[in-house]
C-alpha cells in the first residue's frame, strides 16, 4: 500500500530536507529528528549542482551537502535506512531529472521501490514524462504534480487527470523560499484544483512560520502545506552550530505541526 | 541526406533538446512557440527585422577572402564571414534584434539575458536601449572580472548588471540565475538567451535569427566561386554563430562541416570546455544535449580562456549533428586559440575575438599545406577589442595604463 494514498483528510504537513546536509553523518541526525515527529510527508532532496528551480538557501544547502561529496547512491541508501525505523511517514523524493538519469531510471526505481511512495521531479514536465510515469506506476511509486499559478485550469485539467498522491501548488510564482503569499489568490487557484482532483492539493514554497502555516489552513481550503526552506534556514540564522540546529528544528516542527 | 526538417514539434533534435523545465515555466515556453510559429508568418515582423538587420546591424556582413592566411596554410582558399564587423561586434545581435522584436509582439515590458564574455549583454542591452525597455544581465563575477570593456559598454546602454557569485561564476551559472529570475518575474518578463542552448524553442528560435549568416554566406560564395564551400568552420560554445553558419548547408551534404571547441588546457584534463569531445548526454538548463558532467550526473564546471566558450554544456542541434555525422567536432586548447589569434591579427590586420580564434586554431592544425583548391568558410563571430586585456596577460605584455 502506498502511504500517499492513506495521507488524512486535512491539515497535512509535508517536510523537505536536503540529503547529506550539512554532512552524511549529520544529515542522518537531522532526518531522525524530523521524522521522530511524525509529519504526513517527508520530502528527501537529491542535492544537485544546478538546482535552477530553487532558491537561495535549497541551492547552499545542495552545495554543502556536495561539497563533502555524497553520492546518489549514499542518499538513496541513507533513505532506505531511514525507512525502517519510520512507519507513518510518507516518503517522497525531489530531485531533478539529470540526477535519476545518470543514475539510469531502471537501477533508481529498482532502488527506491517499497522504500518510497512518491517523487517529485521538478525539471520533468509533463510533456516529457510518459516513458518515466509508466515504469513508476509499474511500481507503485506516485509521480508527484507541480502546479503553478501560470497553469490555467484547461492545463491543471489534463495534467491532474491521472495524479496521484498529492498535489504539489506553488503557492508564488518564483523559487523555493519565496516570500509574498497572497491567500485569496491561493485560495482561488486551490478551489479550482479541488474541482479537477480527489487527492489533497497541498502549498508550497514561501512558508516560513507557524504564522503562515495557520494562515494557509484558516484563509484557504488547501490539505495542507510544505515547508522547505524554513527548516533549513535556521541552520544558517545558528551560525552553523548543529547542536542548536537541531534543538532548534524540533521546536519548530512541533509549531508548525498544527 | 533526406531534407533536414529539426526539431519536431517538441523540440527535439532526434533524442535531444526537449524542454526539461518547471511547471511556472511551462506555459511560458509554450506561449513563446506558439508566439514564435505566428511571427515566422508575419511579413510585417519579418520586413522589421530585416530592416534592423540592414540599416542598424550593418549586414550583409561581408565575406572577406583572406588570401594572406591562404597563402600562409599553402592550401584551401580562406574566406572569413566577416559577422565581426556587425553592429556591437559579433554574431550575437542578429537574434536579440528577433528575440526583442517578439518580446515586443507579446507585450512583455521587461528584459533579462544571461552573458558569458558579454558580447550577447552588449547586444541585449543595445536592443533595449533601441527599443526602450528595461534590462537585467546576469553575469558571472569571474567573467565580469575578465571582460571589463564590455561590463562598461553594457553600463553605458543603461542596463543593470547583476553580478552572480555561484558555482563556476560564469556562463553556466549566469543562466542558471536568469531562469531563475524567469520563474519569479513570469508575467512581465521576456528572457532572451543567447545561444542555441536552453529549453524549446530557444535552440530552434536562436538558430533561425541566427541563419541570416549561412544565407548570406551561400549567396556569397556562389557569386564568387560559383560553388558551394567545401568546408564550413565555426568555433562552438553553445553553438549559434556555427548553428546559423551551418543551418543552410545541412541538405548539402558536399559541404563538409567542423564545429571547434574549445578545450582550455587540453580535452583529457579537468580544465576544458569541449563538451562534445569529453562530455556523455544529460539534461543542462532545460534540454538533453551532451554536458560535462561527473558520474553521478553533478555539472562540471567548464574552463576556457574564451569567456564566451566557457559553457559545460552545448545547443542541442549540434549532440544531433555530431551523433548522426553531418558535422564533426573537434577540440582546440587555449594556447592554440591565442596563437591563431596573433597569426590572423599579423596575417590579415583582423583582431579576431577568442571565440573564432578557436576555429581559426583549427583552421591551421588540419589545413597546413592540405586541402588545396577548396574553399572554406570561417565564421568569424566576434572581433577581439574585449579580449585584448586578457590576450595580453596571456602573451605577457603588460596592457595596464
């Protein structure tokens, strides 16, 4: 059973991390702390030299985590070791194309089967997704739908006809990490995508606080949110110290969890 | 060779190009195809540009026969396309003028570029200075650093340069910043890249503005030599000064084409550019083309002492030529390209840019005393005013004040 299926009817929260940041052994922590609270989602970031779509603190996390040299291989195994002592979180990948690629997609799918429940590749449109999707239905891993506020409703219809898991809306036009949140339009575009699919429509990108996070639940008919660069940020605001980091994300996933 | 009909209708160039980009981008890109298809038809938009292209950019360009360098090889007979000589100094101005012309057409009120050795910032933001619209040029520190003339021709224009301290600090990482300045500016923003490098339809679109060259050049050389070339030489970074030499060509397959790379300090080294000769197919900045790139699929950062060069990936068109054979790729290291660059000033009293000094490096390793009685066409993009600072630090002469 895939657990993106079973996620609860509201109020999801969905966590992204970068793999192997700040380091391999560290990076092991933090994940233990984040899912140690249990959140719906987990999201693994495959750091990638050239994350386009991300912004500022996703992109120095990715160089962190590069610079002591993790593999594709070590964060895919890093997330298969995770997974056995994690048994109500959804395990989610987001990565970007050329990583699963180089990989080869067969020996990447062969690897996150019954470890993963779903994947977010962010350069793939789905103009170019078919021959990706087919091998992933195949196994029972959910290809995860972008939607932005550029994507008109005839497009969002043809792109959440068969999506599965969640739906991922871009809740800014801009990078991960944005700021402006405008919930009337958020709310506007999440209704509408309500109408074109049963799975939770959940935002993401330019969620900071448990401020936001009420926000989005109180002004807004989403499932829920995503935060990325938040919990990330806080690593740097510490100057580094990953004693406090950690001491520091558990207070505030247990805010945000509402 | 059937008639030559890429990309098709997604983009693709056989298995590459394709648009590998996020949702935000999506329907932009595909509003520019279907903007792009409508002005392709539109006689006014085409008799514009063609007016711009004439009494603004200087063309035709003309086609020099440069007997001295011929004399010098003791073989084929040289002729220099002479795009140089065009309004702002290379090759690049032929598709901002096309770009910016449809960026007008869709009512976009912004414009963002990305530059390596500036000559494509300098010539956005000369057609934004024509045109009178905002510009924003993403340019990496380490080449603002090495291509000062141009940062001060582009200050000159009115346009904002951004200066981009990730990565590499240059090319690549340029365009990684201009898209994302795309994703976060969609609604207003018209981004004009530069080469024939990025998602659909940039590669097809850039080649196109770009083929004015090739079109001229054939129409040249038939009334020179009453012939077609026998060769066509061009230096490839991205690949749109050699995409719009050889595009006219590509049916004529006696018309044997060379694309020249740069390998900064030799191709099996760490420190190149040659992205077709030391690069495996991957996915760069939103197309599947050949890339420098380690095993785990992480881009490498690219060296050449060509800025404009200095690129770890490469337009889609040329992974296709290159893999079906109708053109040929070769790589030429920085000390070649410096030496040519000297030899062609001596030789011809031309001071070519470090980009075509590439090709003409090549020109003279597999042309000396071979080949004798063909002709060749040399694209000769860009002159080399912006390169004098780092040539002469190179060479060692001391061009301080």
């Amino acid at each position: 059973m895939n657990k993106l299926d079973q996620l609860p009817s509201k109020k999801i929260l969905s966590l992204f991390m970068t793999c192997g940041f700040p380091t391999l052994s560290q990076s092991k922590k933090v994940f233990d702390e984040i899912l140690s609270h249990q959140p719906d989602i987990i999201e693994f970031g495959l750091p990638f030299s050239d994350p386009m779509a991300d912004g500022p603190i996703i992109q120095e996390s990715s160089k962190i985590a590069l610079k002591s040299k993790i593999t594709t291989k070590q964060s895919l195994n890093l997330i298969a070791q995770l997974k056995k002592n994690s048994q109500k979180t959804a395990f989610v990948i987001m990565c970007y194309l050329n990583t699963v690629q180089k990989f080869g997609v067969q020996n990447f799918i062969k690897e996150i089967k019954n470890v993963v429940d779903g994947i977010i590749l962010v350069d793939l449109p789905f103009e170019e997704e078919k021959s990706i999707k087919n091998l992933l239905d195949k196994n029972n891993i959910h290809l995860i739908k972008l939607i932005s506020p550029m994507t008109d409703q005839k497009r969002s219809k043809r792109l959440l006809k068969e999506a599965k898991g969640f739906v991922y809306y871009i809740s800014a036009t801009g990078i991960t990490g944005s700021n402006k949140l405008d919930y009337k339009e958020i709310n506007k575009n999440v209704l509408a995508l309500k109408k074109q699919t049963k799975i939770p429509v959940l935002v993401g990108f330019g969620i900071k606080s448990k401020k936001d996070v009420m926000a989005i639940s109180k002004n807004t008919k989403a499932d829920g949110v995503i935060i990325g660069s938040a919990l990330i940020q806080k690593y740097f605001d510490l100057k580094m110290n990953f004693t406090k980091y950690i001491i520091s994300l558990r207070k505030f996933i247990k805010e945000v969890k509402i | 060779m059937k008639n030559y009909n890429q990309p098709n209708t997604l983009g693709r160039f056989g298995d590459y190009g394709g648009m590998y980009v996020s949702e935000t981008l999506m329907p932009l890109l595909i509003d520019l195809d279907q903007s792009y298809q409508k002005i392709q038809k539109d006689k006014k938009f085409q008799k514009e540009l063609k007016d711009l292209f004439k009494n603004y950019v200087g063309r035709p360009s003309a086609l020099h026969h440069a007997k001295n360098l011929s004399a010098y090889l003791n073989g084929p007979k040289v002729y220099f396309k002479r795009d140089e000589l065009n309004h702002t100094g290379a090759h690049k101005i032929n598709n901002c003028l096309g770009q910016i012309l449809l960026a007008k057409k869709m009512g976009k009120t912004r414009i963002i570029a990305e530059t390596g050795a500036g000559q494509h910032g300098v010539a956005t933001a000369t057609v934004c200075a024509l045109f009178g619209l905002p510009c924003h040029i993403y340019m990496g520190s380490k080449d603002i650093e090495r291509q000062k003339p141009n940062v001060f021709r582009m200050k000159l224009l009115g346009a904002n340069i951004i200066p981009v301290e990730s990565g590499s600090k240059s090319l690549k990482d340029a365009m990684n910043e201009a898209l994302r300045d795309w994703i976060k500016n969609v609604r207003d923003t018209f981004y004009i890249i530069g080469s024939t490098a990025g998602p659909h339809p940039y590669p097809k679109m850039v080649r196109d503005f770009q083929s004015v060259i090739g079109k001229e050049a054939r129409e040249q050389i038939l009334k020179i030599e009453k012939k077609l070339p026998d060769y066509l030489i061009a230096c490839v970074g991205g690949g749109s000064n050699a995409m719009g030499l050889f595009y006219p060509f590509l049916n004529e397959k006696k018309v044997q084409i060379i694309g020249v790379e740069a390998a900064g300090k030799g191709p099996k080294t760490n420190q190149t550019a040659a992205t077709m000769t030391s690069g495996t197919p991957g996915i760069l900045h939103g197309s599947y083309s050949y890339v420098l790139q380690d095993n785990d699929g992480q881009i490498k950062e690219a060296h050449s002492i060509s800025a404009g060069l200095d690129y770890p990936g490469v337009g889609p068109e040329h992974s296709y030529l290159k893999d079906i054979k109708r053109a040929k790729y070769y790589g030429v290291t920085d000390k070649e390209a410096l030496n040519a660059f000297q030899l062609c000033s001596k030789l011809e009293g031309i001071i070519p840019a470090l980009e075509p000094s590439h090709a003409l490096a090549y020109l003279i390793k597999a042309f000396k005393n071979k080949a004798k009685g063909k002709t060749i066409i040399l694209n000769l993009c860009g002159r080399g005013d912006k390169d004098l600072f780092t040539a002469a630090k190179a060479i060692g002469f001391d061009a301080d004040e």
